[in-house]
C-alpha cells in the first residue's frame, strides 16, 4: 500500500478529476489494467468421475510458463475490453 501523504493525494484528486469529466468522444478517458498469471498444466492424469463419486485431480502441478491480461474500460460509455496474451 502507497503511503498517504501529500503528493498521494493530489495525484488521486488529478486521477479523480479526469474520471469526473464529460464525455467527450474526441478524448475518451479510457482505464486499462494488466495482470500477470501463471500456467499450470497436469502433472498426473486424474481419475474420471464414477457413479457416486467426482472427479478426482492431483494437487501437483507442472508450470508452463506466465500470460498476461489485460482489461481495458472506458467508464463512461460502458464499453469493455478483455484480451488475454498465449504466453
């Protein structure tokens, strides 16, 4: 967490200001956000699911490398937009 003190809080109230402004379609105010997440893949195969009982999947997992996602919005229109990177 960013300490609050003063330069925090003008560039909040700056950040603020900009979502507060009308919309004006020739200077969308567009918010984008990325993630980083990691792939796993199976390192064992499971058991599939017998009457009674659900499947069954091992814990352990082999790593397959990170991808990115990232969310872009534009808050006042509504519009949204997800894209996902293969690796």
């Amino acid at each position: 967490m960013p300490r609050l003190d003063h330069e925090f809080i003008v560039r909040m109230e700056d950040v603020l200001r900009l979502y507060a402004r009308p919309l004006d379609l020739r200077q969308p105010v567009v918010c984008l956000d990325e993630k980083p997440i990691v792939l796993h893949g199976s390192k064992r195969d499971g058991r599939s699911p017998r009457p009674g009982q659900v499947a069954r999947r091992d814990y352990e997992y082999r790593r397959l490398g990170t991808a990115n996602v990232y969310c872009i919005v534009e808050p006042l229109t509504g519009r949204r937009l997800t894209h996902a990177t293969p690796r």
